[in-house]
C-alpha cells in the first residue's frame, strides 16, 4: 500500500529491504499497540452498569456489543422517550441503548417498535409478545423503607405493574409489631416480571425505590440443582418417598389444619381473672402453692 | 488580512484563482462540499429538532424515508468479524453504501459527508492561517495498519471494539443524540491537526476512511488535470489538498502518462480545482484521459 512520495530508494548503504522493514514494522508496531489499547479499553469498559438496562430483546450483553452498531433508530422509534444512547461519560458503552427505570420505565408496547427498527439484530425479532421480554428483573431490595414492610398500605409498585398479580403479588403476613394486623408484602415473581421498571419508577419513596430492577444476572441466584425438593419430588412420585407418617396431636390446635399456627380473635389464653387486691396483703404476687 | 499585504511575495493561497475566477468561481466545489456536508446533516438533524423525520438513525445506519436502509460497512465488517451475522436490513444498507462509493470514489464519504471534514478542514485552515510548521506526521500507511488490527480486535473482544473510541461516529452521533464528553475527544482531533501533523486524522490515521480509500480504487468519479501544460508550479493545489501525495503522478506525469488522478486517497473534494488560477484541474470521469 501505499505513497511513494518521499521514500528514496537504493542509495547504497543502508539496504532499501531493511529501510523498508524497519519503517513498516515501526508504522505496524504503532497501529498494534494502539489497537491493543482500545481492544482492552473495549473489554474492561464492557461492564454495564447496574442501573442501565437494555430495551426489550437485548441480546446477552456481549452477543449485544457485538452486533448493536449504535445507530439509535430504536431510541427513535421508542414512543415515549424511554430509551437513550449512552454519552460518553454515562458509564455504558458509548452510543449503545439503555433506559433507567426510575427516569422513564418501559411502557411495554404490544408492537415492540424498538425492537422492529433495529436493523442489526441486536435487539432480537423472535421477541413478539413483550410480556416475554426479560429486561431485568424487580427486586424489592431495601426492606426497611418499603412502606408495606412497615405495615402501611403503599401497594403501589403492586398496583402499577402491568402484570399485576403475577408479576408482583401482594404476600399477606402477620404484623408481629401490632400483633393484630397484617402486613401485605410486595413480592416479585420471575417467571412474569418483564423488568419494564414501572414499579421503581412509581415507588413513592423520595429519592431511590425501595424496589429496583435489577439485570437478572443480579437479581438471581443460581437455581440449586443438587438440593431435590421434598414437595416436587412428592408430586412427580404421586406419594410421599418416605411412606405415610403418623400425624402426631398439636395440644391446644385441635381442628386446625395441620401447621395453621394463626391464632384468630377469642382463640387466645384466657385473661387472668381480676381478683381484688387485699388489703392486708401488700403486693399480690398472684402465686397459689 | 495583512499577511496578504505584507508577504506580497507570497500572496495568499489561491489569490490568483479569486482574481481570475471571482470569489464564488474559486470556491465553487468548496461550497458545495459544505453544502453537502450540512445538507445531510441537517437531514438528520430535522427529526429530532423540527419533529421532520426525513432521515432517522445516524452514519452508523439510518433509514431514510422509512424505506431506504443505510449502513457503514466499515461497522458492518467489524461486526461479521465480532461474531455476529446482522439482519438483511444492515446488510443490504451496507451494500447499497459500498456500491455507491465503488462508482462515487470511496473517499467521496470523507469530504462531502463526514461531519469529521468541517473539524480538520478548520484546523489545517488555521494552520495555514497561522503559519505553524513542523510537528510529528505519522505514516500515512498508519490508517491500514489500523483498519486491520481494528478488525482482528473486533474477532477477540467480541464487540465493535473501534467504536468505543470513534471519533467520527462519536462527533456524528454527538450531533444528533448528545455528546456527553466526546467533545473531548472530537477536540482533540481538532488540536492533533491544528498543533501535531497537518491533515494528520483525516490523511494518516482514520481507519474508517482507510475502509473508503479500499473502496476508492474503481471510482467513475476523478479529478484529471488536464489543463497541466499550463501550470505555472504555484503550488497551490499541494498546498490545500488532503492527500497531496495523490497529485503529482497526474500533474507532473511521475509514473503515469495520462492526467487523471487515479490514486484512491484523492478524496474528489475539488479544491485544487477552485483554488488553480490556470484551470488546470477538472472533475470528469475516470476514462476521460483527455488533455487540452
């Protein structure tokens, strides 16, 4: 390749061959060391951040970087502002797509449009029913702030979810600060949760959500394969692996079902009967020999 | 400017191109380059400003008028060689674009699309403005040896690994959808011409206009000097091309008896055309070896 301009050839001493070899290796060396330094750049910057998620039918993130060419017709087909390209500086890869669930979630378009615009594949046409999609996965992450784990009644991440009742269900539980009352707790369920981000993006705490979407990367841990469960090994069998168990008497629960522990109102130990204090007697203990 | 007035011993690049031509004659091709240039991006830039979707996408790919695919084959090659084989839709837009550039001269994208032009135009601009000399010029092969590793880094990181540090598509993408800090970037483009190497980006390193120079070897469209028995050796035209390299085998007949400029570097801007006060230059095809 190449210019000839101002390479002289043949002036005796020094070889025109080895002239020529130490000039391209120099121009070749630099080129290589250059492209090492943005392949390496390109493999640790790689990392997506956790807030970051993709549009629906995203390809598994390094499959994605290969193929997404940072052109944006999804962001320019995404009807509600949603998605954006990275900036350098916004910690993903620049120029990909990404949304921030508590900025703007998915809207979870029943056409997919951003899906439909990318010409590349990187967001996957096989994906046609967005209630497949997988974007992330909500995670009800701090306990100690969601309103409903304190016994309030927010219900609305719960109540936002455009898979309501699947995707997040409300868990009745025991109150055991009141004692009398319930708690409703919010809790997400995978096989449903599309990662749309609307339950972050309402969660009505002031600044970050209680319940985040997370990459499923993050959210879940890895199924434990080698631990069989007693309840499905039961079901596939038809019967109990163990044979039938005498069911011992629960004192005190008779006529509940077997485990109910749940006391209802009147159900309780009787009150101490309220006997008058005597008046010769200083504190009465209450003991009887 | 009183350079003009006191160095009358060297008048101004292409003084003697505005005297004959006017103004508008010397700049002609200078001023449908620009047109260009800021006509297409103001084609993308109507979408998203004036809510006027002609254009949607960015140089990277694009859809024009919701029919017309069009993607860069350099990204396209990067990604084939990433692991990934994209949609029809990539691939014919990557087509339609190589197929243009092979009539068109592959270099064509260099100066009358890439918004990258305006930036190092300005900076050799102000070089010569400013009389700035010397610095470090890398090899002009440096672009290929680039383009290459560029691909071989795409096969082992599995990601378009040159798109994590284009400025090109950074500056263009900038444009449209934000910049973030590219502007760092794109500024120090600006200053590597302006300070380091003369027309150093754009003639030596670019990979990307690597790739459109490797389309340029068929172009239709060339510059030939035809008129070269009247060149009077001012020296002009080296003085404002982007690839000066690319003049001399057609001007002074160094390799080459016909005047045609068939070197795929040459970049059919035309500004040697505007700025030779002979009219030595014209932009004709490349089997149009006539000379008059």
């Amino acid at each position: 390749m190449g210019d000839m301009q101002d390479k002289p050839v043949g002036q005796g001493g020094t070889s025109p061959r080895r002239r020529f070899l130490r000039e391209v290796a120099g121009v070749a060396g630099g080129a290589c060391l250059l492209s090492l330094g943005v392949g390496l750049y390109a493999k640790q910057a790689s990392a997506l951040p956790a807030v970051a998620l993709r549009p629906p039918g995203a390809l598994a993130e390094g499959d994605f970087l290969a193929a997404c060419v940072r052109c944006g017709l999804c962001v320019r087909d995404c009807p509600y502002d949603t998605l954006r390209l990275a900036e350098l500086g916004d910690g993903v890869a620049t120029g990909t797509p990404y949304f921030a669930a508590r900025q703007v979630p998915c809207e979870m378009c029943e056409d997919i449009p951003c899906v439909v615009a990318c010409p590349t594949g990187a967001l996957d046409r096989s994906l046609t029913d967005i209630g497949k999609a997988r974007m992330g996965l909500a995670v009800l992450i701090d306990h100690e702030t969601c309103l409903n784990f304190l016994g309030l009644r927010c219900d609305v991440c719960y109540r936002v979810c455009p898979v309501i009742d699947k995707a997040i269900t409300l868990e009745r539980q025991h109150n055991p600060r009141s004692d009398r009352h319930a708690m409703l707790l919010p809790t997400v369920h995978s096989d449903y949760c599309t990662g749309c981000g609307k339950c972050e993006k309402s969660c009505v705490l002031p600044g970050e959500a209680a319940i985040k979407v997370l990459p499923v990367r993050l959210a879940q841990g890895s199924k434990a394969e080698h631990y069989r469960k007693g309840w499905e090994e039961k079901e596939a069998a038809g019967q109990s692996l163990i044979g039938e168990q005498i069911e011992l008497p629960v004192r005190g629960l008779e006529g509940k079902s077997y485990g109910d522990t749940r006391v209802l109102p009147g159900q309780g130990p009787a009150p101490a009967p309220a006997t008058p204090a005597r008046p010769d007697s200083g504190l009465d203990s209450g003991w009887k020999p | 400017m009183s350079a003009t007035t006191t160095k009358a011993a060297r008048p101004r690049i292409g003084a003697e191109a505005i005297a004959g031509k006017g103004w508008l004659g010397a700049h002609k091709w200078l001023v449908l380059r620009r047109l260009s240039q800021l006509g297409i991006l103001a084609l993308f830039l109507a979408g998203p400003w004036f809510g006027v979707w002609i254009v949607k996408g960015n140089l990277s790919s694009s859809l024009t008028l919701e029919v017309l695919p069009l993607t860069d084959p350099f990204l396209l090659a990067q990604s084939l060689a990433a692991g990934t084989l994209p949609y029809k839709e990539a691939l014919i837009g990557a087509g339609i674009v190589v197929a243009f550039y092979l009539l068109a001269g592959g270099r064509v994208f260099c100066s009358w699309v890439c918004p990258m032009n305006l930036v190092t135009d300005a900076a050799a601009w102000l070089r010569r403005r400013l009389g700035l000399k010397g610095g470090k010029i890398p090899s002009g092969d440096t672009r290929y040896w680039l383009l290459g590793f560029m691909l071989v880094a795409a096969f082992f990181t599995g990601s378009l690994a040159w798109e994590w540090v284009n400025p090109v598509s950074m500056l263009h993408r900038g444009l449209i959808f934000g910049f973030g800090l590219a502007w760092g970037i794109v500024g120090g483009v600006f200053l590597y011409d302006l300070l380091i190497a003369t027309r150093g980006w754009c003639g030596h390193l670019c990979p990307m206009g690597a790739f459109y120079s490797l389309l340029g070897s068929t172009a239709l469209v060339r510059v030939s000097a035809a008129r070269r028995s009247a060149c009077d050796d001012c020296m002009d035209c080296f003085a404002v091309c982007p690839e000066p390299q690319v003049i001399r085998p057609a001007l002074k007949a160094a390799g080459q008896d016909h005047p045609v400029i068939l070197d795929r570097n040459c970049t059919n801007c035309g500004r040697c055309v505007d700025v030779c006060g002979k009219n030595v230059f014209r932009i004709t095809t490349r089997f149009d070896r006539s000379e008059s």
